[in-house]
C-alpha cells in the first residue's frame, strides 16, 4: 500500500503542526468562529507521521478524526493555542501553522448568555496574539517556520508580506474564492512562497498537497 511504502524521509524530526479554527466565545452559548475544517493540517500531520516524523498537531475544534500515532493537543481559543504552540515551539525542527486563528474576540465575555433587545447590538472585539509572528520573532537557528495565508484577492502581494512580516521560510497561499481551494473541500490549490521561488501546486488532494509541501520544506533545509 501506498502508505506502507512511503519513505521514511523525515526520521528524527521534530515537527509541530497547527489545524483548524479556534472558537471565541462571547457568551455561555455562543461564539466568533471561521470555516476551518481542520483537513488540510491534519493531512500535513499524517503525512508527516507516515514519513517518520515526530509530530504534534494542536488542533482547534474539527469534525474529523485525529490520526494516529500523533501527539494532539486539543485547544479552543487562539490564546489556548499560542500558549499550547509557544510552550513546545523551542524543541521543534519544523513549524507549520494551518490554523485559521481568529485575529479578534470579544472584549469582555458574558457571563450570562445575553438577552435580545429592540433596535441593533455591536460587539467590542479586541487583537488576539499573532501566534506565527511570535514564532518568526523567536525562531531558533536552524528551525523552519511556514505559515499558511488565505485570501481572496492579491494572493501573492499579501503572502509575499506575511513571509517577510513574520519571518517565515515559507508561506503556502491558497484563495478562498478558486474552485477546489479553501477550507471545506477534500481538495486544495496551494501555491509555495519563499524568499527565493514561487511554486505553484495544481488542483490535488489534501493528502497530496501535504506531501507536496513536506518535499518543498525538506528540499529547502536539506540545502
Ligand atoms: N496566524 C497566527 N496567529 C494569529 C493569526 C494568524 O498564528 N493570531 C497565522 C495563521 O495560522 C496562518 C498565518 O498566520 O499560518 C496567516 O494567517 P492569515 O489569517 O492568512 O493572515 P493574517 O496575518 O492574520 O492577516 P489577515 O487575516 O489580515 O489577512
Ligand atoms: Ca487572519
């Protein structure tokens, strides 16, 4: 079988993956959350297993499996998740955050579930952490850093300013809006931005794609 025979070409590495969304909560019943599904991480997580790594998935709030023979730390919020990453992030060779962290929460959470008045309501929402500039901030020599951008238009411009921005190695940048790319589907369009190149990956499984970019990061630190 096509996993069995997978080689062992990641053996000895330590590498942390992040999935899914995180869940903010505004009140004992509800909360601002994104459409993350978790798949793409987790896909990047087994592939990575499959292939010999030691690896750690902390993983937002998803419908789906956790594979086996990976280290999960379950988390909620984009703080549990900074503080779960950042606590573990020193012993990592590499680094890859899939997680579609929310940038906002609520300001003040209720401790009441809150009652609908007449007229319109608004919501306070403060900064959360960027969990990946802290990472690019306080990498460590030798330690590969790839983030993940989602957009929906100037895809390259504004990855190509989150790789320098957070001092990453690479950023796999997909568009929301392109047939087959995104959050839901079993399906992603990445294109792979580093410093130097720009690879752009056709339309391909979740678990291929993660292959793809597991070769893309083990060609670039074998360099
Ligand atoms: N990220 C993070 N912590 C946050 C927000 C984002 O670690 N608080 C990470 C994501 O996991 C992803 C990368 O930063 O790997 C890019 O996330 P994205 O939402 O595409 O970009 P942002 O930098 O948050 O900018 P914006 O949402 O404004 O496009
Ligand atoms: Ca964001």
């Amino acid at each position: 079988e096509k996993e069995i025979a997978r080689e062992k070409d990641l053996q000895g590495k330590k590498i942390l993956v992040t999935a899914g969304p995180t869940q903010e909560a505004i009140d004992p019943v509800r909360y601002i959350t994104n459409h993350s599904s978790g798949k793409m991480g987790y896909a990047i997580a087994k592939a990575a297993m499959l292939r010999g790594a030691e690896v750690t998935l902390v993983s937002g709030r998803t419908a789906i499996e956790a594979p086996l023979f990976v280290n999960v730390v379950p988390i909620v919020t984009a703080k549990d998740m900074f503080e779960a990453v950042t606590g573990i992030s020193n012993e990592q060779d590499i680094i890859i955050k899939a997680a579609a962290v929310a940038d906002y929460r609520p300001a003040v959470v209720s401790s009441e579930k809150v009652k609908k008045k007449e007229g319109q309501m608004s919501i306070e929402l403060e900064r959360t952490d960027d969990i990946l500039k802290y990472l690019g901030e306080n990498k460590r020599e030798g330690q590969f850093l790839c983030g993940f951008s989602m957009e929906t238009q100037n895809m390259i411009s504004n990855s190509r300013a989150k790789l320098e921005k957070k001092n990453l190695d690479m950023v796999a940048a997909n568009n929301v809006k392109e047939a087959g790319a995104g959050f839901q589907g079993d399906t992603n369009v990445l294109t792979l931005i580093t410093q130097k190149e720009e690879t752009s990956l056709p339309l391909m499984s979740k678990e291929d794609a993660a292959n793809k970019l597991l070769d893309k990061i083990l060609e670039l630190t074998i360099r």
